[in-house]
C-alpha cells in the first residue's frame, strides 16, 4: 500500500524562497513525500538535502558534483523522478516518524527550502464483547486509533448513557473504551457500537459482533496430560456453529470445529480438542511442557450468542532435590541442589549451630531453575544429623526433605563458594 503525496499550493514564510506545508499520513503505508511542485532537470541542480527531524534526526543528500549520503538507519531514501521531482520515500510509516522534513534544494536559477510538518494517523482497530459477573450485562465496544476515535450506540431501545474513557498507549496510539448496560432480557443481537466518522481519515464503522468474554490463569504441573476446559457454559452440539482454540505459546496455531464445515488443526504437536457429551469443548494437552505456556483462546459460537475465553498457562515444575559431601582443605561441606520451576527456596536442619549457607541460581535454556546451597560442616560432625529442606510452595508442592548425603569425588562446589586460590575462604574449623 503506498501513497504519493503532492505538494498543494505553498503558504510563504516571510523569508522569500521558504515554504511549509502540513501533511497527515496513515501509519503502515509507504508515502512518497515530494519535496515541492518545482521541477527542476538534474542538469541543472547543485545539490538537494532532506533534513529530517523526527525520533531520531538524520539526513539524505544527493550532490551533483559529490559523492551522495545518507545518516538515516532506517530505510528512508531518496527517489529522483527523470521528470524533476526530488522526493523522501518513508516505507511502512509509523507515528515515530512524526516529525519535521526539511527540502533544502540549490539549482542554477536559485534555491528554496520546504518544511513540512508530518503527523500519522491510525484507522480504527474496533472490537466489542459481552460482560456479565452476576449482576446486569454490559456491551463493551473498544477502538484503537489515531486521532482518539469518537463512539456511540444504535440499539432497538432507549440505552442508558454509556459510561466512555480514553487512553493513551507508549506508541501515541489511543484506545477508547464506552460501556453500555443492557436493559433485562435484551437481546445483543439487536446492538450496534458506531466509530463516529474523522474528516478525511475514515468512514463511520460498525461493530454487532458481541460475545461474552472472560479470562483466567492456569498453572499446570510440567508432565502431566492436561484437559483445558474451554468455560463452564455448557452448549450441545446441536446449538453449535463453531468453535476455535487459539494458541500463542513457543509455536503459535490453532484448532476449530464447525458443524457446517471441516474441522482444522494447523497443530503440529499432539494437542487435540475434545468435545464431551455434556456440552463441554476442551483442549487435550499430552505431557505438557515449559515451552506450552502461552496464551490459550477459546472462541465459541452458537445460535443463542457466543462467547471468548483467554486462558493465560503458566508452567510449574515439582523439585528434583538431590545432595552430596564434598572434602576441600580437611574440611567438609554439604551441598543440596533443587531443580524446580518457580525457583525453589532451600533451609538446613541441623543438631549444631550451622554457619551461614552459600546460596546461588540459575535458569537453564529450558526455564527451569536450579538452586544450589552449600554448608559447612563443623569438624567431626555426623552428616546423619544433617537435613536440607526445599520449603512449600503454595498450590504446588509441600515441603521436602533431604538426608541420605554420601561423599562425591568432585570438589567444585565447595570450591567455587570457599576456595579462591592458596587460601580458604570463610572456613572455619570447630
């Protein structure tokens, strides 16, 4: 998609040879900004400079009797036309690329310079969905655009007022939400959310889409076979248009059935949905994994409405707790290691006073942590006394012990947290 603009008619500045112009352009097409209306043959020109002033200030220069630069990083360049024009080519336009474009071009005949003032706009993205949490339901219409879009309602009854806010997100887009309550026993079939049309930016633009929408979190235990239940809204197939699981985790796909069509499964792994003969549809999860967390999306339809569920998956790993003895300078230190995810926090259980433990972490490149603590043993200490402790998580694991330590021929632990060089650090004998 791109779009030539054309210099209009010049408003002069007091300095003669000196224009400005304002241009508006959508984000994501690729403009071509002529620098002015001026053609002058290439024969003729001594040199042209784009100035460019936006997030991030740089230029582009073509001289006719030197070698042609350019100090932007992104891909703005220059495009010379065999007819005359000197124009900025900006590829993919976004709202960073607001800004101030300087044309400062010298020819036989003279010079001038154009500036002109670029903004963005953004056509608006407009979604809409159902809420009811036990009380009266609400429409909800939300719009993302640029300038903040202006919303209202066509319904086949006197509406409340809407209750409507604005936002303004890091990247200057603004997103405005309005909020409808639905009298008793209306039907959202009959309701339609409006974005007020912007002078020569976009037409009006509907939404009558509306479906309930919720979301939850799932923590689920690394290994197992999971059934993620879609909503406890229970629909026969008989009612059925369609249903679809999105997924957005390490490998993003999706799997829908519709009763008058074929199923998919763009899937590559072994999930799989299963429909129950009570009106429940789920998602079958075979030994799940840290790289299936993600975002999990259930979007149903059926002949009484629709709904959407976002089901965000979180993974957790049981710890694999194992210890052993190291021997370093005639002295003994006990080191207890757990496997786990989220990081697991491990404790000692002794009959002495213990010095303090040495603890560290690390993550792994398949996410789960590893967490070490190294103690050390007073002399003649009995390790048969001796318990380290990796404390409870809630909802996810008790605590566990470990005491079975046995002597291991590596040292590296104990010297990694106590041994430096010629010296012992931080050992101490009884």
């Amino acid at each position: 998609m791109g779009r030539h603009i054309k210099a209009p008619n010049m408003t002069e500045s007091k300095e003669a040879g000196a224009r400005s112009r304002n241009e508006s352009i959508e984000v994501g097409t690729t403009v071509t900004l002529l620098c002015t209306n001026v053609k002058i043959p290439w024969s003729k020109m001594f040199y042209l400079i784009w100035k460019i002033n936006s997030h991030k200030s740089c230029r582009i220069s073509v001289v006719t009797n030197d070698t042609s630069f350019t100090t932007c990083e992104d891909e703005k360049k220059m495009y010379i036309s065999t007819a005359g024009d000197y124009s900025l080519i900006i590829p993919d336009f976004s709202i960073k690329d607001e800004g101030i474009y300087t044309c400062d071009v010298s020819y036989r005949a003279g010079g001038y310079v154009e500036t002109i003032h670029v903004s963005a706009w953004a056509r608006p993205n407009l979604t809409g969905w159902l809420e009811d949490e036990g009380g009266p339901t609400f429409a909800v219409c939300e719009a993302q655009s640029k300038p903040a879009a202006s919303i209202y309602w066509k319904t086949q009854w006197n509406p409340s007022e809407p209750k409507t806010n604005s936002s303004k997100n890091a990247s200057g887009l603004f997103t405005v939400t309005s909020r409808l309550q639905l009298p008793q026993n209306a039907s959202h079939n009959n309701l339609t959310c409006m974005v007020s049309a912007s002078p020569h930016k976009w037409k009006e633009i509907p939404f009558n889409s509306f479906k309930f929408k919720g979301s939850r979190n799932e923590s689920i235990e690394v290994g197992t076979t999971v059934t993620l239940l879609c909503t406890n809204v229970k629909i026969p197939w008989s009612e059925m248009i369609y249903v679809i699981w999105k997924i957005n985790s390490h490998k993003n796909c999706w799997i829908s059935v519709a009763t008058n069509d074929t199923s998919f499964n763009t899937c590559e792994d072994e999930k799989k949905m299963y429909i129950s003969t009570a009106g429940d549809y789920s998602l079958i999860i075979p030994d799940f994994s840290i790289k299936d967390e993600g975002n999990y999306t259930c979007d149903v339809s059926y002949r009484a409405g629709g709904y959407v569920e976002t089901i965000h998956v979180s993974a957790w790993a049981r710890p694999s707790l194992t210890g052993w003895l190291e021997d370093i300078g005639g002295h003994t230190f006990a080191i207890c290691e757990a496997q786990s995810k989220p990081v697991a926090s491990i404790y000692w259980k002794t009959q002495w006073n213990t010095s303090e433990p040495k603890t560290n972490s690390s993550k792994d490149a398949s996410g789960l942590f590893t967490v070490t603590s190294c103690l050390q043993l007073p002399q003649n200490a009995s390790r048969n006394n001796l318990t380290c402790v990796v404390s409870a998580s809630p909802h996810k694991w008790k605590e566990i012990p470990f005491n079975t330590f046995k002597y291991k021929a590596s040292d590296k632990v104990a010297k990694h947290y106590y041994y430096t060089g010629p010296t012992l650090l931080n050992v101490r004998g009884p």
